[in-house]
C-alpha cells in the first residue's frame, strides 16, 4: 500500500502534466517582459516539484534593474514571478546626459537632460560607491516628500558635508552628516516655515540643535 502511494506521488509529480507550460511575470515597468521570457524559456517542460530555483536566481540576475523577486509555482503547469523594480533616488550627471540612480547607486535610466523631480548629485569627483554618496543617499530617504520635491542639487564631497540646493532664488541647505537626518529634517521644516517663503539664504541644520538661517 505504501508504495503504490509513493509510485502515485511520485507519477503525479513527474507527471508531464505537472510540467512547466506558462511563465507570468508581474511587476514590471521598465523591463523588457519579452527579455525576461526568454531567460526563463529553457525552464518550460521541467516538471514544477523539479524547478531549480538558484538557477532561477542566476538567470534573473542578469537584470539590473530587478531589485528583488519571489516565484510562485501554480499547479498544473504555471511560475508566476513577481519583480521588485530599483526605483531612482537621484541623478548622476554623465558625458551623454544624466544617469537615474537607485539607493544602491545601480543605473536605472539615462537622459538627455535633468529630469524633474529627480536631485542632480555632484559628488566632486567620486563615485556612487563612495562613503559620500551612501550618506546622500540617507539624507534624501529622511528628507519628507515635500522637502525632497524642492531638492534640485545635492553636493557632498565628503560623509560629512552635504548641501542641498533648492528650487527657487537661491536658497541652500547646509546639512552636515547624515547623522540625525530624520531630527535635521524636522527641524528644517520648521525653519523654513519661519522664513519668508522665496528669501534667498542659507540654512544650517549641521548642528539640529542651534540650526539657523542666513540670508544671502
């Protein structure tokens, strides 16, 4: 009895009416699905219990733009793949335009020209695998919305000195490190609700504590 149970199982399981026929893919908006299928065609026919999920992993690695994934297997015959897209954070000015970046400083887009919405970063030289730009990087996650939409430039040459330049006649913010992003951000909120909207200056919130604003 227990090895005709086993020999069914084991018939259903290999069975080719387990094998992989559909492939979905879910989440995309700047990858090409048509790509994608055909990373994934030699998968098709493989039985669902025998799909190798680490070369599943190494095929769709070959996509930068993916961030993350989870697979689905749905009997009889189907893999649903659902994608995480790398969003853009930021701009990187380049000898052909601007390169849209993620958090992890992986390309996302290029462009001819500055997008909007999206900080241009000078990092005086270095690259997005500097110290400097993962502390770019935590001052804009910290940065409310309404604070990031007016974020035009973001200069850092060191973890310790970053500056953002907003949208309007000349206003900057000197923001120091990244430490205590969350408290400076708060604190700039209030600051620049006690100064006439437009006044060109500066605010210091390098210090949240004493934060100040100079006017130009």
């Amino acid at each position: 009895m227990f090895a005709a149970l086993v020999g069914a199982v084991a018939l259903a399981v290999f069975s080719p009416l387990f094998a992989l026929k559909t492939i979905t893919i879910e989440g995309t908006q700047r990858i090409d699905q048509a790509a994608l299928h055909d990373a994934l065609e030699p998968h098709l026919g493989t039985p669902l219990a025998m799909l190798d999920h680490s070369t599943l992993r190494d095929d769709l690695s070959a996509f930068p733009l993916i961030r993350s994934f989870v697979t689905e297997t749905l009997p009889p015959d189907t893999l649903v793949v659902r994608i995480v897209e790398r969003e853009p954070i930021a701009a990187i000015a380049t000898a052909d335009g601007f390169q849209l970046v993620d958090p992890a400083g992986v390309g996302v887009l290029s462009s001819e020209a500055p997008v909007e919405g999206m900080p241009v970063v000078d990092l005086r030289g270095q690259s997005t695998d500097s110290v400097a730009f993962r502390s770019v990087v935590e001052v804009l996650l910290a940065a409310p919305p309404e604070l990031r939409g007016r974020i035009v430039e973001v200069v850092a040459a060191s973890k310790d000195d970053v500056t953002l330049v907003l949208d309007g006649i000349g206003q900057t913010v000197v923001w120091g490190s990244a430490e205590e992003s969350a408290l400076k951000a708060r604190v700039l909120a209030r600051l620049i609700a006690t100064v006439e909207p437009g006044r060109a200056g500066e605010f210091d919130v390098s210090a949240p504590t004493i934060a100040i604003f100079r006017p130009a």
